[in-house]
C-alpha cells in the first residue's frame, strides 16, 4: 500500500520566468508493507524554475532533497525478524532491507524542457540526476561480526509526447 502523505507547494510567475518550492511528509512507518521494513516518515523538499526561452520553448531545472527514510540497525544479531508473516534471520533481514529496497538516495537535479509543436502537440524531454549515497549496516551474523553496504546513484531521462484533445 502507499503510504499516506501531506504536502504544500507554492508558485509564483515573473514574466517568463516561474519559480516552484513544494515540501511534503510522507507516512512511511505507518503505512501497509513497509512497516516490516523500519522505514522512517520522510520529509521532501523540492524547489524548481521554467523559463519560457521561446514563445513554445520551455526550460526547466529543480532540485530535491530527502533525508532516505531506512532506519538505522547497527548492533544487528543473527535471530530471527518477522517479514509479513516469514522469519528472516537477522543478518538476510538487514540484507534484504539494504539491497532490496535501496532507496537511499537524498539528493536530486531535474533538468527539462517542452516544445510545444501545436496548441495541441507537444515534445516533453527530462533528465534526474541522484547523487550517490551509501548506506551501512554492522552486526554480527552466523559467522560473526557482519558489514552490509548499499551505494546507489541513479540517472533517469524521461521522453513524452503530450497529446490535448
């Protein structure tokens, strides 16, 4: 289930020039699905700008920033965690939570633009950027003292057409 969220944002234009700041809580740790996961509640904040450099050209750029909502479990043991319903020893639990669900990247650049071809056609090219982060966890497994890490870096181009009928 996806968790429930809260959100503001706000925007102001100047000429052809707009300007976006948009913060929002979401409800990881109560949400269906995750709380087996010791995901944190997040707080996102995200600032952006367009610029229409042409009469059907549009620019935009953005950044965005969340601290990653994985609970920290240094001092991890070898018994066993409840997984919807499963036991998972320890060290496979930590594991699963670092490798299988990565989603620590805190921070992102947007890049963008639209061409509009027709009042009712138009091209849509985007760009994201999360810079790398690693996440970490120690304790002791089956064999002894145990480190899991997780890096993850992300780069994503997005293309569309937007079609108005």
């Amino acid at each position: 289930d996806s968790p429930q969220e809260l959100g503001f944002g706000a925007a102001v234009t100047f000429g052809n020039f707009l300007f976006a700041a948009d913060t929002k809580w979401i409800n990881w740790a109560d949400a269906d699905g995750y709380e087996d996961f010791d995901w944190d509640d997040q707080y996102v904040f995200a600032v952006g700008g367009q610029w229409q450099a042409l009469p059907k050209l549009f620019l935009r750029a953005g950044y965005n920033y969340a601290e990653h909502p994985l609970d920290e479990n240094n001092g991890f043991s070898p018994a066993p965690t409840s997984v919807q319903g499963k036991s998972l020893p320890g060290y496979y639990y930590e594991t699963f939570r670092a490798i299988g669900f990565p989603a620590i990247v805190e921070h992102h650049v947007t890049f963008g633009m639209t061409y509009e071809f027709t009042p009712n056609f138009a091209l849509n090219l985007g760009y994201v950027h999360g810079f790398e982060e690693t996440f970490k966890e120690k304790g002791t497994d089956f064999a002894g003292p145990s480190t899991i890490e997780s890096k993850l870096s992300e780069d994503s181009i997005d293309f569309g057409l937007t079609w108005r009928f």
